[in-house]
C-alpha cells in the first residue's frame, strides 16, 4: 500500500471514529503491574510476586482497605505476561490456564464488587513485548469483543511486532472496535512510544480523538535517572506535547515507581509534584501490600492529587531552568489558582533560591501559597514579594497558589475572587505528608 493510500485510510477510520465515551475527563489513578512486577511468571518459586490472579486481588483489596480507593485510585491493571501461547478453539485470547484458573471475568467481578476497574494489556503486533500473543489486524474485533465480554474498563494496547503501517491502522480500528462493543473502555495507546514520540511522525490531534492516553517516551525504570530523563524529555519537547493534553487526551510518562527501591523520600516527593504538573496518569507500580509511611503519604498527598486531578486538565509546563541546576515548573488550575513546582537537579546540598512571582511572570495582585509537602501556608505575596525557598538536592518544593482577593470578592477581570479558605482542597495534611 503507497503512503497515500494509507493516509487516505487513515482519514476515513479517523472521521468513524471519536474515543468520546466520557471517560477520563481527569488523568487516569491506580496501580499497574509492570514497573514493580515486570514479567515474573514462576508462581512455584516466587508465589508472592509472580503474576497471577492472587497478586491483583491482594492490590485491589489493598486500593479499597488502605484508603486508595476514596482518593480516586481506581484502576487495577494487568500488564503484558498474563495470557496463555496459544489463543482458544475460537480465536480469542484465553489467559493462563495455571495462573489466572478462574479467568478474566472472574477477575472483573471481584474487582468491580470492590467499586474498583480492570484493565488489561494487549499488543498491536504478532507478539507482545515479552512474546505473548498479539493482537493483528486481523483479531482486532475479537479481541475488543472478548475483553468487552469479561467486563475490562480500560486496555493499554501495546505496540511491539508491529511495523508504523500497522500501527497506523491497527491502533485508530481498535479504537472503533472498543466503541462498537458499546462497553465503556478507557483506551491507552503506545503507539507513539513506536514512532518516535513526536510531530510529524505523531499526529496529536488525531491520537486525542482516538486514545484516552498514550505512552509517548521509553519505559520508566525504578531509579531517579530515569525519572529524570523522563522529566527532562517532556519539558523540552513540551512546545509539541503540552497542548496535545487535556480532559479525556492525556501525555503518559508512565508509572509511579514511588515505594520501590529507586527513590529517596525527596526524590519521590519530586515525582509525585511533577506528574501533578505534568498531568499526568497517576497509577502507582509498587507493592501496595509493603509500601512504608513516606511513601504512602506521599501518594496520598490530598493537594498533590486535587492538583493532578484539576477539572481544568491543561497540562503544566516547565518554565526556567537556572544555570544552578534550579527548575521552575508551573500549571494553571480551576478558581484562577496555579501549582508551582521548584526542582532541584544538584547533588550537593539543600539550595537557596531567591525569587518572585512577578519573576514567574505572574501578574500583579495579592497571593498566598500553601506548601504542598509541609503544610504550611505563606500569605501575603504579591507579585514582587521576594522570597527564598531551601530546595533539598534531587528533591521539590511544591506550591499550591490562590489568588487572595482583599479588594473584594472577585479578581481584576471579574471572576470569583479565590482564598485559601474557600479551595475545595482538605487540609491539613496527616503529620509527614
Ligand atoms: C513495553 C511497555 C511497558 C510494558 C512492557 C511489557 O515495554 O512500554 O510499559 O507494558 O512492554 O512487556
């Protein structure tokens, strides 16, 4: 098939179907397995671990007792690993017969009796990434139809064993075959993880019609490199990917590896405050049934999660990086407010930092600052207020900023005036978080 052919394909299953079931007006919370559990399938010498149905009722009864669940951590999500070699005598994917014994569906009834959703991991290709059977053109129908049929609410359709022209038609026909089952199904795309993560190669506009969300960038691995690399290739492509974002079309820069073994406490503060920035999918890859105090405040952390989730969904952006190794990140939110995040890439010692708002390009007017991982508030800012924060090295300092209308009860512009007080956030925060 010539390149314009497939285009011109691609333009008719484009204007047949729009992934607008709804879902995931706020980026995606929950657990998945891959990060923490990768494809660990010796349920004889690693029982605990291995990926098998055990392991995703422990997480999902772990999402409703410790208090995930009321937070918005909802999705429970099987990754590659979890199906039998061979599909069944009518062609649909079957999953291990020694692993998963009571099968998908089962699986669903229980998670969903827990008010709690399942997904599940599927390949565009001849194999998934670990050689697991995949999904071709071909079986794209009755793969949707099946994961319909045991009651999955959401799919990360994966990419590998494909060549780009596959892709091109395999992920925007799965996205139809999803809507046509007429069950509701969050849509995860890697596909532009496949072709480079950027424009021309990756057509945006066209993904947030078709996706809910896409990995755009390689795997996140458990170490604060790799958050960093990650961190560092969504802010300097953020021209191309930051206005792809928004409710129901989200940027994926893949899990949350906080409570493995890779972060500090200030390194993981620092992935929770950039995922909120970044607006990201907030869905944890770590043991939820050995997770300790710090990380567990930190992924619960009321704002930081109230920031991720603002109604407004537009995606933050990083704006300075100081020769010092000292990076600014900012996100408009709901009611005129704003997150600010000051990173810290040294690895020296905590570092002062002096600055304004009005530095930030942040208008004239009156402001106060709730810091997100203390609790404290600082009032009284305005514009050119100096002030100095200690920024501990690979770690953040997170704010949460109204604008504090003392005039009156609106803004310059006549919108709600918006205090602290009236910020539909819970505070305090427990001692630590
Ligand atoms: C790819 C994906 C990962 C994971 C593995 C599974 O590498 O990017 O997130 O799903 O495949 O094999």
């Amino acid at each position: 098939m010539g390149p314009l052919a497939v285009t011109q394909l691609l333009a008719l299953i484009s204007l047949t179907v729009a992934m607008d079931n709804g879902l995931l007006k706020t980026p995606p919370m929950g657990w998945m397995a891959w990060e923490r559990f990768r494809c660990d399938i010796d349920c004889k010498d690693d029982p605990e671990n291995c990926i098998r149905e055990d392991l995703f009722r422990d997480m999902a009864d772990r999402l409703v007792e410790d208090g995930w669940k009321e937070l918005g951590y909802e999705y429970v999500i099987i990754d590659d690993c979890w199906m039998s070699m061979l599909r069944d005598e009518h062609g649909r994917l079957q999953p291990d017969p020694f692993r998963f014994p009571g099968g998908i569906a089962k699986l669903a009834r229980y998670i969903h009796d827990r008010g709690l959703k399942l997904g599940i991991y599927a390949d565009m290709g001849t194999h998934t990434c670990m050689g697991f059977p995949g999904t071709t053109l071909d079986t794209i129908n009755i793969d949707a139809q099946t994961f319909a049929s045991w009651g999955v609410d959401y799919l990360k359709f994966d990419g590998c064993s494909s060549n780009p022209i596959e892709q091109m038609l395999g992920y925007p026909l799965m996205s139809k075959a999803l809507n046509a089952t007429g069950r509701p199904m969050a849509y995860s795309c890697s596909w532009p993880v496949y072709v480079g993560g950027l424009p021309p190669k990756v057509n945006y506009s066209l993904l947030g019609d078709i996706c809910h969300l896409w990995r755009n960038y390689v795997d996140i691995q458990d170490s604060w490199d790799s958050v960093q690399g990650i961190v560092e290739w969504f802010s300097n492509n953020q021209d191309d990917l930051q206005p792809a974002a928004g409710p129901g079309r989200w940027n994926d820069p893949d899990m949350l590896i906080i409570g493995n073994f890779g972060l500090s406490v200030d390194q993981a503060r620092a992935q929770m405050a950039l995922w909120a920035i970044m607006a990201a999918p907030l869905i944890m890859s770590n043991d939820l049934r050995n997770l300790d105090n710090s990380a567990r405040f930190i992924l619960q952390n009321k704002v930081a999660v109230a920031i991720n989730q603002d109604s407004m969904g537009i995606q933050g952006r990083r704006l300075l990086q100081e020769k010092n190794h000292i990076e600014v990140y900012w996100r408009p939110l709901s009611h005129s407010a704003s997150a600010l995040v000051f990173l810290s890439r040294r690895t020296d010692m905590p570092s002062l930092y002096h600055t304004s708002l009005a530095k930030l390009k942040y208008d004239t007017g009156n402001y106060e600052a709730y810091d997100v991982f203390t609790g404290s508030t600082v009032t009284g800012l305005n514009a050119t207020t100096q002030f100095t924060l200690s920024i501990n090295p690979s770690g953040v300092v997170m704010w949460y900023l109204g604008i504090y209308a003392d005039m009156g009860t609106h803004t310059c512009m006549g919108f709600p005036g918006t205090t602290l007080d009236k910020i539909d956030m819970p505070r305090p925060l427990p001692a630590g978080g």
